[in-house]
C-alpha cells in the first residue's frame, strides 16, 4: 500500500480530539475558574508537589498536552485550507500547525520528563 | 464549439452563508482553545515543577480579570468541542454486539458518560485529597 | 374563485444569450399538494417554454430533480410549496456544480468519480461466486444496506464545501458507495479501494462538515462512512507501520 | 447544421434494466465489441428504479418452473406464447442468481438464503425483494455492474430521433446531444431498444416522465409492427393525485381493499372469500386486472369515495403494525408521508387503479430479434410474448433481465458476423439532421401548444382505452388521435437554443406518443372480445375461436394503422378458465 502521512495526522488529530474533549473542560474550570475564583480551595502545594513528581501523573499531562495540540494543528489546517481558502498555502501551513505541534510538544516533553 | 458553462465560485466568507456552516467553522476553531489551553496547562504543571514560589505567582496571575475572562471563553468553546465530538462519535464508530448494532445514541451517552466520570473523578481527587 | 398564488425566483442561465445567470420571477397557484417541481412543471407547461431543468419519477428515487430551493440543496419532487408560502422561493441549480443551463448542473465529473471507487463485486479468485446464492444473514445484509440506498442525486455534494473548495474531491456518495461494496460481506476489494481513496483526493480531505449527511434524503450518511473509512484507513496504516511484514 | 459521427458495434437504446443487462451480455458474449449505451438520461435515471414488490423466479423446492409458467399464462388470460414462457421461467432463476453474484442486496431470511414473498396472482410465493426498493436496488447493481466493462461506452442524454435502416438492415440511429444540441449519426452493427413502456400517454400513471415510448415509435416508423398494444395494464393501487405507486407487497403483506362502507369489496367479484390472513391467488392478491376491474363496477354502484382527483377506494395496512410496516414495506410509509401526507400507520391510504404497464411492445422472438435485420428489443417496450393479456405482478423485472440478456447475446452474435458495415448512413442520417434542422426552423411559426394537446390525448385515451372499453368511445378517440397527429405538425416551440432544449424533446416526445397511442386504440378496436386486461362492454367474454392471436400493428403513413394477427404459440397449458380464489 502507498504510504501517506495523512492517517498518522489523523490519528493524532482523533486521539487528541477524545483526549481534550474528556478531560480539559473540568481541567479549565478548575485551575482557570474555580481556584481563582476561590471556589474550591486550591490543593497544597506539597499535595501538587507529589502529585506530579509520580511519574503516570507526568505522562498523562504530557499525553494530553501533546495530543491536543496535535488535534489543534490538524484541524487548524484544514481550517485555514477551507475557511479561508488557502488550499495553494498547503506545504507552509502544514509545516507551521505540525511544525508549532511538535516544537510545543518537544518542549513539553523536556518540561515534564 | 461546446456551449460555455457557468462556473459558479465560492467567495471567501462562504460559511457565513448558513447558520450550519458557521456552526461548522466555530467546532473547527474551539481547536485553537484547545492549543492554547493546553499550553495554559503546560505552564501550570511546570510551575509546580519549578517551585513553589514560580507556582504561587503564577496562580496569583491567573486571577486576574482579564485571565478570567480568557478563561471562561476558552471553557464555553471546550464545552462546544466536547459536545459536537461526542454527537458525531456514533457516525464514526459503529459497534456491534453479536448479531445487533448498537444505536447511535448509546454510543453517543457512553462518551457522555465518560466525559462525567472523568470529570468527576478529577473533581473528587482534588476536593477530597485536598490536605491528605 | 381566486386562487392563492406564489412567487418562484428561477435561476436562469442561456449560455447563448447571457454570460451570467439572471433570476427570473414567476407567479404561480399555491396548492396544497403542490411540490415545488409541480410548479416547475406548471411554468414550463403555460408560463415559460424555455425554462431547462431535469426530472423523471416524482416520487423521490430517480435522483434527477435535485435544486437548491431558498439555499438548501433538496430533491424538488419532495419539497412541498406550502412549506414557503408566503415565498418568493428562489429556486436555483445545485451548487458547486458548473452550470450547463438554467436548473441543469453538469455531472459528468460525479460519473466518473461514480466509476473510480470501482463501486462492483470485486473478488480475489477472480471467480463469480458459489452455484447458488452466497449466503449472506440480515445482520450481515444490514451492515451495508444503509450506504447502498443512494439515489445519485449529488444533494450531498451540493452541500459539501470541501468539494465546493476542492473539485477533486472524491466526495460523500462516491466514498460511501466505496463503503458499501466494502462491507459486503460478498466483496473482497477493500484492499483495491483504499488505495483509491487514501489518496489526496480520498477520504483524508473530508473535515466532517457533516452536512452531506443533514441533505440527504435517503439517510445514506455518507459523512459517517467517510469517518468510518478513515478509521479503517488509520489501522490499516499502522498495522503496516508497526508490523511491515504482515500481509493485510 | 453540422453532422457528428460516432460509432460501436452494439448500439442499446435505453439504459434502465433490459439496456444494462443486455450491454453485460453482449459485453460478455465477444469482449472484442464496443457496446454503445445511449440514453435520454443517465442510466440511474431509468424507470426501472421505480420498481418496488420484486422478480419472480422459482429458487425454494417448494416450487417448480411449471408453476411460474401456469401462473404465468393463466394471468395473461392465455395470450402468452408458452414457448417463451417455458424459456423465461427456466432462465429467471439464475439470471437472478447471476444478479445476487453481482451485488443486489436481496432481502434474507434468517439463515442468510434469499427470502421470497408471494405477489398477486401466484400459486405459490416466489417473488425476491429488496426490502420494496427491488427495481432501485437493480438497476443500481447492473449500472455499478457495467461501469467494470471498458468496452461499454456511454451515450448519456442523448435523444434519439431515428433508426438508421439500410439496405432492409438496421444500422444505426441518429441522436440530439442534449447539453449540446449537436446531432449525431452513431453507425452501428446491430442496435437494441430498451426503452420501456409508454404510460405518460395516459393523464394517470405510475409511470416516469420519460416514459413516452420512444423505443416502440423508433421501431414502429421504421416498419416494425407493434404487438397486442390493446393490453394496458391497470395497477389497483396509485395515489390519486400524482400516481405513485402503492406497491403490490402491501398486499401481499396482508392490506386490504375497502370500500367506502369499510367492505372488503373484492369478494362480490368471484375473487374468494375474505380471510384475516392473505390467501394467494384470492382476494387481495388476485391479478392486477381483475382488481382494476373490480374498482370501476364499485364505482358504477356508487360504492367508492370521492375525491380532488377523482374517485378512489382505501387500502389499509394499519392492522399489519409498524414493525412490519418498517422492515418490510418502509417505501411505502416514506411515499405516503411525504406524497400524501399520510401515515399508513395510522391511517388508511386513498388508492385507484392507475395505468401500470404496457404488455404490448415492438414485436420480437424469443431472441429478442424483431422482423427488421438488426433490430432487438426487450424490456417493456418489447413484445416477446410472456406477458399475454396480463402481466403476472413481479414478472417484468425477470423479463428485463431474462430478455434483455439473450437479446444482449442475440445481437452480439449478429454483430459479430458482419464484417463491416458497407450502409449509406451519411446520406440517411443527413436526410434526418435536415429534417430536424427544418423542425427547428419551422416551429417559429407553429400554434398548437405541447401541454394542450397532451391534455387532449390524456383525455382520449382515459376515455377510450381505459379499463372498459367500447366501440363507441373507441371510435371517439380514434378521430381525437388522428387530429391531434395533424396538429403536432404545428406545434411551436419558444426554445430556440441549442443547449439543453428540453422543449424541443417535449415535442418530439408527444408525437412519438402520438404514433403508440394510435396503434394502441386502433388495437383494441379491433379486438372484439374481452380478455385480460382489454375489456369490452360491448364484447364482454373471451372469445379464442376469432381472438386467439396476437395482434400486429402496422403503420401507415397516412391512414390508420393496419392490424394483423400472428398465432399464439400453446405448448402444454390449453387455453382454460381462469379461476381464483376457489
């Protein structure tokens, strides 16, 4: 079969899709809205501390990082291919969504692991 | 020698042309909330890793108004993300049970349904471990 | 006894006389049990002879009399009038079609895309099949029923922005046409049409717009097999990814 | 005007079922030939879409090839020539098969066999379906089916005008290239017609707009003699206004026909005893000429409702439950809402008899040949005979495939053994594009407008070939039909372009309607007796001393047609009474 990049994007694009959509709502709600805003009193430091220094914890949040902005560029893409119509733009726009994804998601990684 | 046709051309702004094209663009660009959240998230998470004084400006940072208000945003297109992936989750899985395919809207309630357990948890974790 | 009447705003396009298209009005009765092709019929018949469009059956299966009726792409023949009363109702060609005349949409283009999903019982043997019938149980028939009611009447295309955008797309009745001979469980071609359709014209320009499925009037559901063949196509692509020496 | 040349070796006028099926078969019969499909529309286009109870052909042990062939015969009032009968019925079960191998989604039973439903007028059942879309699942199947062959070169919207005869050989047709309006001469071997019936010559039918006869006008002014045009079938069951189609299958699934009293009324006309459960060849499943028959004596009793669009009767499904209304007749329910606005769930659905189906067509053999060399037809527009003075419901979507196979076949042998083609087709088909040019030219000046005397030929052939017929009213639409000839000639067309000039077919087309309808009345005047679905008031039994024979007509150029008759072929049924419901 001839290879094409297209269904590897697109797994990204899916999985990042599932993946953000189950978890950032109530993610944003609580370290954007909720904790800001006092409503729910933000855990200790230290809790946060352990928390994150266990290393599933890591991987989670660079899983969910990463594939989100994978889901972003794929679909910003095509966005940009339709919405404004610039399909003739296709190499520099792909670069850039892709190009930004994994740059981000490099970062993270060395962030977090 | 064959008749000329009429080629009709879509203009640039199109999709404000239908209500459902504009829904459609909108869940197409909920994926910038999406990046830019989950870059928030990022520098959230590596705050706590690079100490607890980075981690306490940070979270005085985010109460701004302004951040707020960002926020909020970002939260009323994550919800739109999540509903319009969820809808259309039965038209791209098709499950089956034997002989039977399984509705669409029960594949749609089982995301649903994920999504509120997923929440819950996260919700349950960070109340009830609060100091533990 | 006066009657009740109607305004139709018709596209007209005649390549020899104009070199863009002009809307026509025409008043017509409002009936009860009148389907915006009745008027259409009722303009060319005592109106206006020269008005161009298509259609056979009037009882939504031949798939000719599709138009975009106040901008949403519909089959004529089940559009009644009254939905629109007080109107005008602006009846136009399908869009992203290249207009041959007045309501007549050049469809070549979807023809041959009709004919490159090799949309027939393919088999590896080469052979036709067992002496009797092959056995196939509802289950196994429902599997595909829903892709294989498409009536080609392009409503979906019509609605599609990417082919709109992109005329090389393969397109919503296309792919689940593909889909259906996919999933019968008589086929075997799956293999020959995913190289068709993993290619730049293929599957992976769908966005899930998700409109071809909201006009169809046999609820095909093209986008959902388009998703569906992208899933197949995403494990298909890994498989071979992770595992290059197994055969799919 | 300019003359555009084309050229195949088999050129198939018409690409619904019979045309793709017999395009498969001479594809297949020498791989060496180029097939030309041409059609006024594309081939999903066809009317074989509109098709829904289903094709008969034996396949359960149940049944046997014998019965098929008596039910057959005794439905067509023993008109049918039982030697193409007994060839048909052996055929249908594996062209069907042959149909299943190429994709057609049949309905199932459980254990994965094909499942058969019983259809009016059978012994036993035998019908296949495709849930009550069987004709769009068919000829969807054969059109996927043909876009294999690269042999087989499509001629989409393209209008034919003429045959091309030549040295007493048919050898091509000319054609309008509709988005164009370029003429065509296309040169062919041997040609087939396939383009079904003619019910638009009728104000009320289930029929297609397209469906003006072409085919039978193309044979009949090349020479060809149009067979038993007399036998129109009547369906019992189309929705007042627009003629849509009720299929058959509510029947068979247990509908009953109620009057305006709620009374099953078919019992008073010696078709059985009402039973909750159908009973076949009784009541509701008796033939589909005695039904239409026994609407118009309820209607002379006063027993019918009234209605905008005439007078009708009920069907009633409602006690058959939405499961089974869903699973086995869901086309039904979705024409009734989104036609009539009715769900026959809930309520009862307004029905009349509505013309159907043309058992005469261009007469041919048992190949498909017609008496002109190199001409074939099969389908509705042909005239084999299997269909006799009736159609058996579920027939005629096996006889396009079974005709429209071996007349595929027929004409790729005949092909295959002419050399070259040595006709003057330049010089007929220029005669022809000068004809048309005149058409073109003169219409300017023409008075007679296409819609009034359509309506005038609507009104005639209600009046004088409907369900009764009589000598009086014959007479009345013979002289309507031969003026309204006249009148054609002065028809005026405001489309002067060459674009996609959907006027200039109109015309073309009613004066193709013109030339059937007049063999059809001249026909049925001449039959004096009743049978099948010709029925005389005046003429009321069946008389086989004088009328045994199939009925040829001839058209003269400026008299009326001439009638003929040709024997019917008996092999083992003797003709007998046609019993039902006892």
């Amino acid at each position: 079969m001839k290879k094409h990049s297209e269904p590897f994007w697109w797994t990204l694009f899916g999985a990042g899709g599932a993946v953000s959509a189950l978890f950032l709502p109530i993610l944003i709600f609580l370290t954007g809205i909720a904790f800001p805003l006092g409503w729910i009193e933000v855990p200790s430091y230290d809790l946060l501390q352990k928390w994150i220094s266990i290393w599933p914890a890591r991987i989670l949040v660079f899983v969910i990082v990463s594939l989100s902005l994978f889901h972003w560029a794929h679909r910003f893409r095509f966005t940009l291919y339709e919405g404004l119509q610039l399909q003739n733009y296709h190499k520099i726009i792909a670069i850039f969504c892709y190009g930004s994804a994994i740059a981000v998601s490099v970062y993270s990684f060395y962030v977090l692991i | 020698m064959d008749s000329k046709k009429y080629k009709p051309q879509m203009g640039i702004f199109w999709w404000t042309d239908r209500w459902s094209s504009i829904k459609f663009i909108l869940r197409e660009l909920t994926s910038v909330a999406v990046a830019v959240y989950s870059i928030i998230f990022l520098f959230y998470v590596s705050s706590i890793l690079q100490g607890k004084k980075t981690f306490e400006e940070f979270s005085e940072s985010l109460k701004s108004p302004a951040f707020i208000a960002l926020h909020c945003f970002i939260l009323l297109c994550l919800v739109f993300h999540s509903i319009t992936w969820f809808n259309l989750a039965p038209q791209a899985m098709v499950i089956k049970l034997g002989e039977k395919k399984v509705p669409g809207i029960v594949v749609a309630l089982m995301n649903y349904a994920g999504w509120f357990f997923i929440s819950l948890a996260i919700l349950w974790l960070v109340t009830n471990l609060l100091g533990t | 006894m006066s009657q009740e009447k109607i305004t139709l705003e018709v596209f007209r396009f005649r390549p020899e006389q104009e070199d863009n298209p002009v809307f026509q009005s025409y008043e017509v009765p409002l009936r009860k049990d009148w389907v915006v092709l009745d008027a259409l019929n009722y303009i060319k018949d005592y109106l206006d002879g020269t008005l161009s469009y298509r259609w056979s059956c009037r009882m939504g299966v031949c798939g000719s009399c599709g138009m975009m009726v106040n901008g949403t792409p519909v089959l004529t023949c089940a559009t009644f009038l009254q939905k629109f009363a007080p109107g005008p109702i602006r009846v136009e060609p399908l869009s992203n079609f290249p207009v041959v005349r007045d309501l007549v949409i050049e469809m070549t283009d979807f023809m041959e895309k009709l004919k490159k999903v090799k949309p027939w019982i393919i088999r590896k043997d080469n052979q036709e099949g067992p002496e009797g019938e092959f056995i196939q149980t509802p289950s196994q028939l429902a599997d595909y029923k829903q892709y294989s009611m498409c009536i080609n009447c392009m409503l979906c295309y019509s609605a599609c922005p990417v082919y709109g955008l992109e005329p090389g797309f393969t397109g919503p009745a296309a792919i689940a046409l593909a889909q259906r001979y996919n999933m019968d469980n008589r086929d075997e071609g799956q293999e020959q049409r995913m190289e068709l359709l993993s290619t730049d014209d293929g599957i992976w320009q769908c966005t899930f717009v998700g409109e071809c499925s909201e006009v169809c009037p046999k609820n095909v559901d093209p986008a959902g097999a388009i998703q569906r063949y992208k899933v197949a196509g995403a494990t298909d692509w890994w498989k071979s990814f992770l595992m290059p020496w197994a055969k799919p | 005007m300019v003359h555009f040349k084309s050229e195949c070796d088999v050129l198939i006028i018409g690409a619904g079922g019979a045309g793709l099926r017999a395009a498969i078969a001479a594809a297949e019969a020498n791989p060496k030939l180029k097939i030309g499909v041409i059609s006024k529309v594309y081939p999903m286009r066809s009317h074989t879409v509109s098709a829904e109870g289903g094709a008969a052909a034996v396949i359960k042990s149940n049944d046997s090839t014998d019965y098929h062939a008596y039910d057959t015969i005794s439905g067509g009032d023993w008109m049918s020539d039982q030697d193409a009968v007994e060839f048909f019925v052996n055929e249908a079960p594996k062209e069907m098969l042959r149909l299943e191998h190429w994709g057609c989604p049949w309905s199932r039973q459980d254990n994965g066999t094909v499942a058969v439903r019983p259809f009016g007028g059978m012994k036993i059942e035998r019908t296949w379906f495709a849930a009550d879309k069987t004709g769009f699942h068919m000829l969807h199947t054969l059109f996927q089916h043909t876009l294999k062959y690269d042999q087989i070169q499509r001629y989409d919207e393209f209008f034919v005008t003429k045959l091309i005869v030549d040295n007493g050989q048919c050898c091509g047709a000319v054609a309008i290239e509709l988005a164009t309006g370029k003429i065509f001469s296309i040169a062919a071997k041997a040609v087939i017609i396939c383009t079904g019936g003619c019910g638009k010559i009728f104000p009320y039918t289930t029929n297609a707009n397209i469906k003006t006869g072409d085919g039978m006008a193309l044979a009949y002014r090349a020479g060809v003699a149009l067979k038993d045009m007399e036998f129109v079938q009547y369906h019992p069951t189309g929705l007042p206004f627009t003629g849509i189609l009720i299929t058959e299958a509510t029947r068979s699934e247990g509908g009953y026909m109620l009057n305006k009293d709620g009374y099953r009324y078919l019992q008073d006309y010696d078709l059985g005893k009402p039973q909750p459960k159908p009973v076949l060849r009784s009541m509701e499943l008796g033939p589909r000429d005695r039904l239409s028959q026994a609407f118009v004596k309820e209607q002379e009793k006063g027993r019918t409702l009234k209605g905008a669009y005439g007078d009708f009767v009920y069907l009633d499904i409602r006690h058959l439950g939405e499961k089974t209304i869903n699973a086995k007749l869901p086309f039904v329910r979705e024409l009734c809402l989104k036609y009539e606005n009715i769900d026959p769930i809930k309520e009862m659905i307004p029905v009349r008899p509505v013309v159907h189906y043309m058992m005469g067509g261009i007469h041919t053999d048992i190949d498909g040949a017609t008496s002109l060399a190199g001409l074939y037809a099969a389908g509705e527009t042909a005239c084999v005979s299997i269909n006799g003075a009736n159609r058996l419901g579920s027939n005629s979507l096996t006889e396009l495939l079974v005709f429209g196979s071996r007349a595929g076949k027929s004409a790729a042998e005949f092909a295959s053994r002419i050399n070259s083609s040595n006709f003057s087709i330049d010089s007929i088909a220029n005669d022809e594009i000068k004809k048309l040019e005149n058409f073109f030219v003169r219409r300017i000046n023409g008075s007679e407008k296409i819609v009034e005397i359509r309506k005038e030929m609507h009104k005639s052939m209600e009046e004088g070939a409907g369900i009764y017929r009589s000598e009086k009213k014959k007479k009345k639409s013979q002289s309507a039909i031969a003026s309204l000839q006249q009148r054609v000639q002065n028809i005026s067309i405001s489309d002067h372009s060459a674009t996609f000039n959907t006027e200039l077919i109109s015309a073309i087309e009613l004066s193709y309607m013109l030339d059937v309808a007049e063999a059809v009345v001249q026909s049925a005047l001449q039959r004096k007796e009743s049978r099948g679905s010709h029925q005389r008031t005046d003429y009321p039994k069946r008389d086989d001393q004088k009328f045994l024979s199939h009925s040829l007509a001839y058209r003269k150029d400026l008299s009326l047609p001439e009638i003929k008759y040709a024997p019917v072929t008996i092999t083992k049924w003797p003709p007998g009474e046609r019993v039902y419901g006892r």
